[in-house]
C-alpha cells in the first residue's frame, strides 16, 4: 500500500522518567528513509510497505512489511535500495531503556526482528488516533505492546495455530472471500475447533475480529485522504458498498460519509 502523506506526531515534553517517548511517526519520503540519518533517541521502528536494506555500523539487514528494527541514540542509520518503502517509528529514552534492551536482547549487532505482521493495524490505527492529548500514553503503549509481543514464550501447538491463523487474517483481511471456514480447510482443521481456540485466545469470535480490522482499515484509509466510498470498501474487504456503509455505521457509529465531514 502507498501513502499520501507523511505523518508526525510529536509528544508533548513530560516531566523525567523512566521511559519517555518523543515522538510517532510515519515516514514515506523515500528520500529521507534513504538518507543517512542520526537520531538523539533510541527508536522502535516497524516496516508497513515495501522493501530496502537497513545499514549500520554493525549491521546489513533486509527490510520487508512487518519486520520490526531498533535504532540507537546518537548512532547512524540508513536504508539502501528503498522500494516504495514505509515505515512507522516511535522515539523513546529514559533510564529503562537499557533494561528492556538488556530484556529483550537487542543490541546494535542484533536489532532486526522480522513475522510481525500481526501489529501492522494496530500501529496504523494508533497513529491515526494519536492527537496532543493523548499522544504520549498511545505511543508508550504501542512501543510496549510490541516488546511484549517479542517476548520469547514456549509455544504449544494450540498457539502455534492461532500464530498462523492471525498472521494470515492480517495477510488477507482485504480479501472479500475471507472466512473461517475457508481458513479451516486451508490450514487442515475442523472450523467448530478452529472457532473455539480462536474465541478462547482473543475473547472474542473470528466474525467480530475480521470486522473490527477490516474497520479500523477503512477509518486508516479515510485518514489517508481516501474519500470513494466503493474503493474504501474494497481496499478493507468488502464487494458491496452498501453493505460495508452499514457494518461501518454500526462498528463507528458514523457512515463513512459522516465520518469524512468529521
């Protein structure tokens, strides 16, 4: 997916602590994503589109959609070969910085984490949500969140099944043919079984969740500038239009029209 516009956000100066976040941004200039770069924060970033090769001094690594790399306070940075690349990235500092690098093993030789594709709409949607008010606590948040998703854990095959299951929704939730059942004979798993872990790891069922992502993309990509009610709803995986104004209107509360005005 392309993007219009870039998109900062800066977070309003707080008082010292721990871990303060500076700023939220989503960057498509190529220019700049390609040029060499040196930030005064440490930085979380995560790829949403296209591809490069991050280069440091310590390290030379690709870049694809939904991988995760850290950047270092006053170390450099830039991506070679950027092809219609995106990226989005949270600054941080504070004394627990180097604790949660410590935690997570990340060091400037080993800062690239790639099979996060799962948190590539939570971003999105945060960044869309993110005003003065409230653009530190969403930001820590995302940067929390997505450490903890990289927390090491022993996986049962239950997890290792709903690990694909997401990843593919996440993949595909743009397709209008998606569904459980569908899913279930592609994985090789009866849908009544695939529905219940599916509804006992995300508290809620597999309906609710696509129609809540596919949501969340659509009000993503009205923030873009996307204004053709038709390509809004394709784009988030729905044929009809009309259909997809009123699953709108019930999930938002708005139809997207009114959601534009706003």
């Amino acid at each position: 997916m392309k993007y219009r516009d870039n998109i900062c956000k800066f977070i309003s100066d707080q008082s010292e602590e721990s871990l303060k976040t500076t700023a939220f941004v989503l960057e498509t200039d190529l220019n700049r994503i390609s040029n060499e770069k040196v930030l005064k924060d440490n930085a979380l970033h995560i790829v949403i589109s296209g591809r490069g090769t991050l280069v440091t001094d310590a390290v030379k690594k690709q870049l694809k959609p939904g991988y995760v790399f850290f950047t270092f306070a006053d170390e450099s940075y830039k991506v070679e070969d950027a092809k219609d690349m995106a990226y989005m990235y949270i600054n941080f500092s504070g004394s627990r910085s180097d604790e949660l690098f410590k935690r997570f093993g990340i060091t400037p030789s080993s800062c690239v984490f790639e099979g996060h594709e799962g948190l590539l709409s939570l971003w999105q949607s945060a960044i869309v949500m993110a005003n003065t008010k409230n653009s530190d606590l969403i930001s820590e948040g995302v940067l929390l969140y997505t450490l903890g998703e990289m927390t090491p854990f022993e996986k049962n095959k239950e997890q290792e099944l709903m690990g694909a299951v997401l990843k593919y929704v996440q993949n595909n939730f743009s397709d209008c043919e998606l569904s459980l059942a569908g899913l279930a004979q592609k994985l090789g798993y009866n849908e009544k079984y695939l529905s219940r872990i599916f509804k006992d790891d995300m508290k809620v069922n597999f309906s609710a969740y696509l129609t809540n992502l596919r949501i969340q993309h659509a009000i993503f990509l009205i923030e873009q500038g996307v204004t053709a009610v038709k390509n809004i709803a394709i784009l988030s995986g729905y044929k009809d239009p009309f259909y997809f104004s009123k699953v709108f209107k019930a999930v938002v509360g708005k139809s997207p029209r009114e959601y534009m005005k706003k």
